[in-house]
C-alpha cells in the first residue's frame, strides 16, 4: 500500500466516525503504535491465576476446548493451550464416531419427489462420497452402496440413476451396466 492510498484510508476513517467507529465495524486499529524494528513486542498479560485454575481443572476433568470456553465464558484455545502445556495435562484422545456405510448411505440421501433422493453428504468431485468406518477407511461412491443395498450384489461398471433425474441417489433408480445393456437391447416380438 502507497502512502497516497494509507493517507485516503485514514482519511475515509476519520469521515466515517473515526477509530471508534471503525472498531464498531471490526475493522482492527491498535491505538498503541508498534515496536520499530529491534524492539520486543510486548508479551500478552497472562490470564489470572484463578483462570488458570478453573481452565486446568477442567481440561484434567477431560473437558474439550469448546466445553471450557462454553462453561467458563472465557478463554481463547491459545490460552486454554498454553494451560495445558504449562500443567503438563495431556490431550484426550476421543474416538471418532462411526458408522457402516449403509448408515452413512440412509443418513445422507434425502428421499423427494417420485422416489428419488438427493445426496447431503460428502462429494468428491461429481460423485456422492462414503467412507468406510476407521480413521483411513476407503472412500467409495454412494452410488454403489446404494445398488448394493436394493439388489443385494456387487455393481458391473459404472453405477447410475436410471430415472434420468440428475442426481439422484435412490437406491431403487441404480443401474450398473448390464442393466444399462439389457435395456438398450432391441426386442423382438413374436409372431
């Protein structure tokens, strides 16, 4: 930034009701100058000794960051951190949720319309997204969970939703590709 254009900044600041107004806009403007070059920036006050109590009894308690924010209406995570680290309370390790894939597969697809579904869930790229439980599970395609699910075995190719509906993740609308074949086939009739 130009001095010309910081000059027209705090010149619009100043029109616009000055640094009170700008804080209330949360626009951050320190009225302490800043160290120059060489000097130590001062240090953040410590939280209070009775902070640091409460904080280190509830992280001992195995209390989440989030759950000692909430209950002592106090306390960036970079404080509750350094509480942790200076008391030496180590970090609870939580299981992480899970669930099959059928599960995640009733959980996200939302019925609507004539049967159809749409996916809420995870995508990648153009393609609904399970992964399967375990912290490195494999990912697979929402969409062949589901034709598992309605026809009770492994998909042939590519699995899509026959009903034309773009989208859709209705169990009952897979096809894989020999269904896909079997219907494009011509007919003949009988005579």
């Amino acid at each position: 930034m130009t001095i010309a254009a910081l000059r027209r900044l705090l010149d619009e600041i100043d029109t616009q009701g000055g640094p009170d107004a700008a804080r209330q806009w949360h626009l951050r403007l320190d009225d302490q100058p800043r160290p120059a070059a060489g000097q130590a920036t001062p240090t953040p006050t410590p939280p209070s000794t009775d902070l640091r109590a409460a904080i280190a009894e509830l992280l001992r308690g195995g209390a989440t960051y989030p759950e000692v924010r909430e209950q002592l209406g106090v306390g960036s995570y970079t404080t509750i951190a350094q509480v942790r680290h200076a008391e030496g309370i180590p970090v609870v390790r939580r299981p992480r949720p899970t669930r099959s894939v059928e599960e995640t597969y009733a959980l996200y697809a939302e019925p609507y319309g004539d049967g159809h579904a749409r996916w809420t869930g995870p995508w990648a790229g153009r393609m609904p997204q399970i992964q399967h439980p375990g912290w490195r599970g494999r990912k697979e395609s929402a969409l062949r969970v589901a034709f598992r699910l309605e026809y009770g075995r492994e998909p042939v190719g590519n699995v899509r939703a026959g009903c034309g509906e773009p989208g859709c993740v209705a169990a009952a609308h897979t096809t894989d590709r020999d269904m896909r074949k079997a219907l494009a086939r011509p007919r003949t009739r009988a005579a």
